[in-house]
C-alpha cells in the first residue's frame, strides 16, 4: 500500500519544522525572550544606568579616578556610570553593598587595596574577595610617599633611616588611620630596612597633614597627591616615592628602590569589581571597555593629576593582584599585630 506523501515526512522533519515556523511568528522579541537570562541582559547591556560604588567621600584619589573612568565608560557605552560614595568601616559598608547586589552588570565597585588588606585586619573577616567578588579590570597605582616637615634635618631618605638606627621608635610618623594602606606602606617600609618608627595614627589625613605642617610631628605617610600643594608651597618635602618608578608629580624624588631597595613596592592601586555570580561574558565585555578607557586621553591625564599611572593588561593580572596582596597584608597584620581604627 503506498503511504500519503505527507507520511513520507518523519516527525523530527515536522518538529524542526514546526520551530522555524514558531520562531518566524514570534519574531526577534520572542527569540530573545526564548534564550537564557544572561544572553538576555548582556544583548541590550547597559539599558539604564550602571553604579559605580566607591567606599570614600567624594573629592578623594579614588573617588577623582572613579569618576574619570566612569565617564569614558559613559561615553563609550551610552548609559550613565553613576559614582555613589559609601564610605565607613574602612570600605567593608561599600565591599558589602557590591557583594549583596544584583548580579546582572549594574552595580560595580572601584576599589583599592583596602580590598585584600580588610580580610586580614577584621576578625572575623567581613568578606571573601575571592568568592564573594569577581575582579573586572585593574585601573592603575599612585605610589604612597614619606614626606617630612621642612625644617626636619632629613635631605632624603637614607638620612632618616640612620637617624632611626640612632633612635629606635624615637621618630614618630603620621597617617590617615590604623590599618591604611599609608601606614601599611610604612610597616612594610620599615621591615624592609631593619628599622622601628613611631606610629601616630589620625583619622584621616587631613588633620595629620595640619600637624605634620605645624610641626607636631616631623613624617608622614600619604598618597601623593594629598601632599601635592604642601610641597609646592614650601611646607613639607618628600624623602622618598614608595613605587618602582619616579612619581610624574614628583620626577625629581628618588624612589625607595633607588634609595637601596630594588624590589620594593607599596603604592596604592584601584581596580573595577563585580558581584561574584556577574556572567564571565559580561565580565570580559566590561573588562575590555574599562581598557579601552585606559587609554583614553582624560583618564591617563586624571591618573596624572593624582600622582599615578594607568595599568592596563589581562584580567588574570588582577585576579592575581588581589590574590597576593591578600597574602602580603595577611603576614604583615599578623607580623605587625595591626589593629583597625
């Protein structure tokens, strides 16, 4: 008996068949409606605004840094990158306002070393950045520095280290808080070359730049930019960039590895993370815009104007960043018995 020629037609040929024809009568929204969350938010990414939450008060490095890679991202992408300033408990109030967002490109974090350095100083640890946050792209480093009042004897930095020899914790230095990445710099500063100061914790910096001015106290340990003007106008001078190269604000100050310490390093970095669950697709998207900001003309010249560079490469670079800074500031808090402010 011979089949109807429709029978011929197998019933996996009438399925595909059928789907084609559904999909024609959804149209390009049905599709999309049809595909994974993920590859739905990222088709149309960003369609509102994004934060960017940052963990200091607006006027600062970070926040200036913010701001300007905000904006190129803005330009580029087509959507506002708002900077929401949450600052308190040494960054962790803005590090958990990130970790507990939706993890879906709209909420993102500029951050610094606080980041790495908080799970060491904090018992018990207020979070996991490795678990809890996915780290998008590094930014780039503004070197921390030593600067000393004026009429401090100090020429440079090897004159206050044989001074310190003399007097073991008779030279005391000021910075912005127990725990930050300044005073951090300095312990590390220190070990590095078998000497002990006195630490003067403040909170903040300007109030321990007013002293350090005033003579109260002859050192103290900040980011470049916070002594810009200070320098300028003939109060304080630097001794020493703790960075591996000479400081664009401070060319002709020598960095502490041409003072005798090749290797050492204690800069203050920013980086972009995210939620930790934030698709890798659109981790990587927004990895590579961020690089592309970096090499706009305004976010390098905004790097400049606080005493930095930019720092752009892989991302792996930044996982591994946090990775050892993590690592480093563990020992050190330990070594150092560092308690937060």
């Amino acid at each position: 008996m011979t089949m109807p020629a429709a029978s011929h037609r197998s019933a996996p040929f009438r399925s595909r068949r059928h789907w084609l024809a559904g999909l024609s009568a959804l149209g390009a929204a049905g599709v999309l409606a049809a595909l994974p969350r993920p590859a739905r938010a990222q088709s149309g990414y960003p369609a509102r605004p994004v934060r960017l939450i940052v963990g200091y008060s607006a006027g600062g490095a970070v926040d200036a840094v913010a701001r300007s890679v905000g904006q190129a991202l803005s330009a580029s992408l087509g959507q506002p990158f708002v900077v929401e300033n949450k600052p308190g408990a040494g960054t962790n109030i803005a590090v958990k306002a990130t970790i507990d967002a939706p993890a879906d490109g709209y909420t993102l974090m500029v951050t610094a070393n606080a980041l790495a350095a908080n799970m060491a100083l904090y018992q018990p640890a207020p979070f996991d950045a490795e678990r809890d946050l996915v780290a998008v792209s590094l930014i780039g480093r503004v070197p921390v520095v030593i600067a000393a009042n004026a009429d401090t004897p100090y020429a440079g930095i090897r004159d206050l280290i044989a001074a310190a020899k003399a007097q073991p914790r008779g030279i005391a230095f000021a910075s912005p808080g127990n725990g930050s990445t300044p005073h951090m710099a300095v312990e590390f500063f220190e070990r590095a070359a078998g000497i002990e100061l006195q630490h003067v914790p403040y909170r903040g910096g300007a109030q321990a730049l007013t002293d350090v001015i005033g003579g109260q106290l002859p050192l103290i340990a900040v980011n470049a930019l916070e002594v810009q003007p200070h320098v300028k106008s003939g109060k304080l001078k630097v001794l020493a960039v703790l960075s591996p190269q000479r400081s664009a604000v401070f060319p002709d100050v020598p960095t502490i590895a041409e003072s005798g310490f090749p290797g050492f390093e204690a800069s203050v970095w920013y980086g972009v993370v995210a939620p930790a669950a934030t698709p890798m697709p659109l981790v990587e998207r927004l990895h590579a815009e961020v690089q592309k900001a970096l090499q706009t003309p305004a976010v390098r010249e905004r790097m400049a104007q606080v005493g930095g560079e930019v720092l752009p490469g892989p991302r792996d670079a930044f996982v591994q960043l946090i990775r050892s800074e993590r690592a480093r500031y563990d020992k050190l808090v330990r070594d150092a018995q560092i308690k937060p402010d």
